[in-house]
C-alpha cells in the first residue's frame, strides 16, 4: 500500500506531465481511496488530513490532541477528526506527529487543472516573503517569468496590496486613537491572530480594524476588474488556505498553493526559475514588502501615520509578538490591564511571514532578503506611492480617507 506521500508523488508527477488518469490509479489497488480523493478534492476535506492511524496515547492524551493551542482535534473511536471551523492551520500538530500520521492538505492537482482550463485570465499573487525561497539567484522578474511557463498569465505582488491595508490602518488609528488608553490590534494579515481573537479572545474584536488580508484584498481587487479571472495565491503558510475557506471570504481566493507546493511544480516541470528572463515590475512600497517579518506592519502603520497626520498628538507606540504562545501572552497582558502600546501587532508564526511552517528558507535568511528588497523599493510608504493612488481611482475611491468608508473590497466584519 502506498503511504500518502509516495501517492502524493505519482499523482502530482502524472498530473504535470498530462499522463494522470484517476480511474487508472484506483485500478492499481496500491493505495488508500481516501488519500486519493484528499488530492483529487482538497475543499472537501479539513486542511490538516489523517494520513494513518497511530498509537501515541489514548484520547486526549493523544500527542496531537494536546498539541492543537486551538482544541481543533478530538478524539473518537476510530481515530482523530480534524474540526475545520476551529483549525487555524498553526501545524503544531504536524509538526509533532513523530509516527508522520497526519499531512497538510494540498491543492497542486485542482489548480494546475484550474490554470490551465480557465477561459479568463490566470494570476498568481505572490506573498511578500517569496524572496529567496526559490534561490538567491530568483528576481521577483525571474519568478514572473517562471510562471508564465507553468500556464499564469501574470504575477501580482500582494504586497501592493499590503500597501493599501497599511493605508487603511493608518486612517483607522488616526481615527480612532483619542486618548491614552484606546488601542489598536492588529495584523490583517495574519490568519492565525485574527482567527485567535475570533475565536478564542472573542472580548476583543472592538479593538480590531475590519479589514481583509492583503491577499484577500488582491483577489478581490482582480475579481472586480477583471470577474473572469482565476486568482492563486502562493505563500508560506498552511493558514492561508483556512482563510480562503472562510465563510465571508470564500470564493475571492480560488486555490492557496504553498512556497513548497510550487517548488514542487517548478521541479517536476523542470523549470528553473533562476535562469528565467527578467519581467520586472516595481509597484510595492518599503512598507508593504516588509510585512512579510515580524514588526513589519507595525512599522509600516508607525511610518504612514505619520505620514498622513503628523500633528496628531496621540503618538503610535507599537508592540509585537510573534508566535503562538507569545501572541496569548500578549493578548492576555491587555486583558489583565498590562497596556503599554496603543498599537499591537501579532504574527501567528515565529518571525512573521518568512518563519512560515511552508517556507523553504530560514526565518533570519527570509528577514534579511525581505528588509534588502525593502530597502530597494522607490518610495517608502503607501501615501506617496503612486500606484496605490491609481489603483484606487480605477476603484472608484477618489481618496484615500474613501478606504474608511469602502466596504467590499478591504473591509470585513469580523465578529
């Protein structure tokens, strides 16, 4: 019987190569149908999949029981069951399955018939922590080219859209910090923080700006001009495909690959993304590159706030913590009355976005190279970035204050 991941090999292999043929997998006889139809159709299945069972204790003392910050894992008679409403894809429960019991779910096989049987256009939005993941030697130009060859009709980087969600929390904090004890939560950005205070600190949502994720913002920009496209995000984490899941957000977000899902294409199609032609296209600020690591977005709010009101009296003073446990330490400090900042950042992973459980490259190696190509952007935050300003007229918002009053594209209701 073949295990998951040798199943997970062969279908995706035949599946690039236009040789996949599901009936002629089940005739085989070598393999689970359940594995199978969890590659075959991802959406039905949780994002965290039972690949075999396992005897690392009985009920909740099962290891992957107790290691779920988020209760998302009971323990029935036959085995455990993943509960999607509660799974924030933090992987903790991957990460310590010692007898490899349990997998991430996984999207190759329904995008890459998606890509290219879609009559509209085809984009990939790239996160802002791809640099170096597929090499030193890949230029976000070189990454375009690279997907072009495996059928996208172009690639956006979402950290455009990081620009225009900095914007908008920075109209949010000038708007609503008055005094000394009113704060602000944040990041957007983050599925596991803002799927947390949801669902675990629900006391908090108040404090929470309703706005989508730059990558839920970029599909729904796309959708708005363009309602035939098809929208693909790739990024590091396992998180990113719960959100698109997300009941008020479903349908924006066609499919979540992961770094090492699309490295994974890239290999099997024998496509090196570093030797590719450059297609190079600057449109992103210091500001929203930088997302992508620990402290970034707060940053990036502190920088605009004072870019946009710099006679406001009520300074930005941030904190940030990064990691799960640290992100309940911090939020359970403001809740014992421990207030030290008016502006709180949260990243569900060690290191933001570069220590994303799905990156290829370590989280120092990822923050160095995503602060580098920070550095390297024309403009510094997104009230002086001219693209962010065009975009929004071809949005209809004349102004940036419009982007408070704007409901659709960037904003959510969060309770």
């Amino acid at each position: 019987m073949k295990t998951f991941k040798e199943l997970y090999e062969r279908t995706v292999s035949e599946a690039l190569s236009g040789n996949f043929d599901p009936a002629e997998t089940e005739n085989g006889n070598t393999y689970d149908p359940y594995h199978l139809d969890c590659l075959l159709n991802p959406e039905k299945h949780p994002i965290v999949i039972r690949t075999g069972d396992c005897d690392c204790g009985e009920g909740e003392q099962k290891e992957c029981v107790k290691r779920c910050p988020f209760g998302a894992i009971k323990a029935e008679k036959d085995g455990i069951v993943v509960e999607p409403e509660l799974c924030l894809g933090c992987e903790k429960c991957i990460d310590g399955c010692v007898r490899e019991k349990l997998a991430a779910s996984t999207d190759i096989i329904p995008a890459l018939k998606a890509v290219r049987s879609a009559e509209g256009p085809v984009y990939a939005m790239i996160a802002p922590a791809f640099l170096g993941q597929f090499s030193s030697d890949v230029t976000p130009g070189k990454l375009r080219s690279a997907l072009k060859e495996v059928g996208f009709d172009g690639m956006l980087e979402v950290a455009l859209f990081a620009d225009i969600l900095t914007l908008k929390e920075a109209l949010e904090f000038d708007k609503n910090i008055k005094g000394s004890g009113d704060y602000q939560l944040t990041s957007c950005c983050c599925p596991m923080w803002i799927g947390m205070i949801r669902k675990v600190y629900h006391q908090l949502v108040p404090h929470v700006p309703g706005s989508v994720s730059p990558m839920v913002a970029c599909a729904k920009v796309v959708k708005a001009l363009h309602p035939d496209a098809l929208t693909v995000f790739i990024g590091p984490c396992l998180a990113k495909k719960a959100e698109a899941r997300e009941k008020d957000l479903a349908g924006a977000v066609d499919y979540v690959l992961t770094f090492q899902e699309v490295k994974n294409i890239f290999d099997a199609l024998g496509i090196d993304p570093a030797v590719m032609e450059e297609s190079e296209k600057d449109h992103s600020s210091k500001a929203g590159r930088i997302y992508a690591r620990k402290g970034g977005v707060s940053e990036a709010v502190e920088h605009t706030v004072k870019a946009i009101s710099p006679q406001k009296e009520i300074q930005i003073r941030t904190k940030q913590a990064d990691g799960v446990p640290a992100c309940k330490k911090m939020i359970q400090d403001i809740m014992d009355g421990k207030i030290d900042a008016n502006f709180y950042e949260g990243m569900g992973c060690v290191g933001g976005c570069v220590g994303g459980p799905r990156s290829i490259l370590g989280k120092e190696e990822g923050t160095e190279l995503v602060n580098e190509y920070g550095e390297k952007a024309t403009y510094q935050h997104p009230a002086e970035n001219p693209y962010v300003i065009e975009l929004l007229h071809r949005l209809n918002l004349d102004t940036i204050e419009s982007l408070l009053e704007e409901t659709d594209l960037f904003s959510r209701n969060i309770t």
